[in-house]
C-alpha cells in the first residue's frame, strides 16, 4: 500500500500569511494526488486535484505543485475561514486510496 | 443539485450488525464508481471501501476485509455498506463520497456523513 505523510501536523499562523504543507508518498504518484479541506462537522471538500488542477469555485490563492512523491499545496495569504484541517490522498493505486494524516491550521 | 445523503447510522453493540446508505442525485449515478470514508473521532480520514460503477469489482480496505459488504443499486441510485461483527474501532463518521470522473480519480462529491457508534 502506498502511504503518505503529511507535515507539519499542525500549524499556526495569521490572517495573510502564506502557508504550505508536504505530503510525500512510500512511492511515485504522477500527480494522482488531490487536497481536501475539512471543518468542524462537516465533510471534507475538494480543493485540488492532479496535483495542482484547482476544483471549480475553489479560491486561486490555493495552489499545489510537485511530482514524483512530494507535494505541497499553498496558501498565498490566509483568511479566516481557511482555517481549517487539511488532507492530501493519492489515487494513484486505484481504487485504494490512502490519505494522509491532516494538517490543522490554526489562528496563531 | 448533485448530492449525496447518507443514512442508516446508530448505536450497536459489538458483534451487532448495520446497513447504511447512501442516496445520490444530481448525476448518473450508474457512471461512477462510490467509495465509503470513515473518520473516527478526533481522527483523520480512512478509506473503507470502492464499488465500481456497475458493481462488478469491491474492494476493502484491511480493517474491515471479511466483515464489511459493499454494494450499489443503480436503479435507486443508492449505495449501501452492510456492517456485520462491528467493534469498538468502528466507532467513526461514515461518509460516502463520490469519484470525480467515470475512470477514476479524486472525490468531489461526499455526503453529510452518518455517525456509526458501537459500544455496550
């Protein structure tokens, strides 16, 4: 099984930072690799997918980039409502997917 | 709208049985393949379980191999997930979800999540 690790696992920062989490997957996953956001209660939402393909309605000042086993996404300057728990899953291994283990972003 | 509405969760006692469902609309249904997601509490997200789009290949993940079923009715465009011998460590939100193009891929659609407890 493929595992990805995420870091940090948790993050605080302020409301215009620019901020980036690492996912590195055990293995090569030609950018099959998507990025939820996930609130208190609620489901995750898709953020980006193939690595840096931005999922419709979903802010520009979202980015991811990488290849092979390492990617990041970014948030160029922080709002309030990012603030949130972030997970980065590959589909690669069709159909099992795997996530990683979340980033909480809080407000510093 | 495209949506997705889970149902079916519960309190059970260990070794105690549960169906949940899944109700989509908005999309055809039949042309995606669904997965199931669970996320214990204060816990990250694990994958469950992948239904193709026509039912013809399940796949689980290790921790609930043997005990969990997958299945789909496309003409009701619902999803199921039959939990059989749960235990503690089933405790979790389950949520269905939704791949985001017919071959595969990432997971924009899930539902509200249904709230799965097993304890004495």
């Amino acid at each position: 099984d493929i595992q990805m690790t995420q870091s940090p696992s948790s993050l605080s920062a302020s409301v215009g930072d620019r901020v980036t989490i690492t996912c590195r997957a055990s293995q090569g996953i030609s950018n099959s690799l998507a990025w939820y956001q996930q609130k208190p209660g609620k489901a995750p939402k898709l953020l980006l997918y193939a690595a840096s393909r931005l999922e419709s309605g979903v802010p520009s000042r979202f980015s991811g980039s990488g290849s092979g086993t390492d990617y990041t996404l970014t948030i160029s300057s922080l709002q309030p409502e990012d603030f949130a728990t972030y997970y980065c899953q590959q589909y690669y291994s069709t159909p099992l997917y795997t996530f990683g283990q979340g980033t909480k972003l809080e407000i510093k | 709208q495209v949506q997705l509405v889970e149902s079916g969760g519960g309190v059970v006692q260990p070794g105690g049985s549960l169906r949940l469902s899944c109700a989509a609309s908005g999309f055809t249904f039949s042309s995606y393949g669904m997965h199931w997601v669970r996320q214990a509490p204060g816990k990250g997200l694990e994958w469950v379980a992948f239904i193709r789009y026509d039912g013809s290949n399940k796949y689980y993940a290790d921790s609930v191999k043997g005990r969990f079923t997958i299945s789909r009715d496309n003409s009701k465009n619902t999803l199921y997930l039959q939990m059989n011998s749960l235990r503690a460590e089933d405790t979790a939100v389950y949520y269905c979800a939704k791949e985001t193009e017919p071959t595969g891929g990432a997971f924009d659609i899930w539902g509200q999540g249904t709230m799965v407890t097993v304890s004495s």
